[in-house]
C-alpha cells in the first residue's frame, strides 16, 4: 500500500511540474489538429470512391 501512495504522490507532483499551453496555444493547436483530420477523411474519402469505381468498372468488363 506504501508504493501506491507514493506513486500517487509523486504523480501529483509530476503534474504540478508540467508545463501547461495557453489558451490560444490550446486553441490553435486543436485547430491544426481539426484541419489535419478533415483534410485526411478527404483524401481517404476520394481514394474511396476512385477504388470504388475502379470496381465497378472492371466487374461491368465481365
């Protein structure tokens, strides 16, 4: 039970150390993050649909 305690205690500490973003920093950083991941189910969207096609194309061959 000691070495939880610790731990825990430790982990607090730790925390306290961490140097956290500002608001803005938080802000613009999420909004990267947002941009990313439309721009990313994009991409993958349209390869999709090109993949998609590209099948259906070639099964209508047969």
């Amino acid at each position: 039970m000691k070495k939880i305690s610790t731990y825990i205690h430790e982990a607090i500490e730790e925390l306290h150390q961490v140097r956290w973003p500002t608001r803005q920093q938080a802000v613009r950083l999420s909004s990267i993050v947002l941009v990313f991941v439309l721009v990313t189910a994009a991409l993958f969207g349209a390869v999709d649909f090109l993949l998609a096609e590209l099948v259906k194309l070639l099964l209508s061959l047969t």
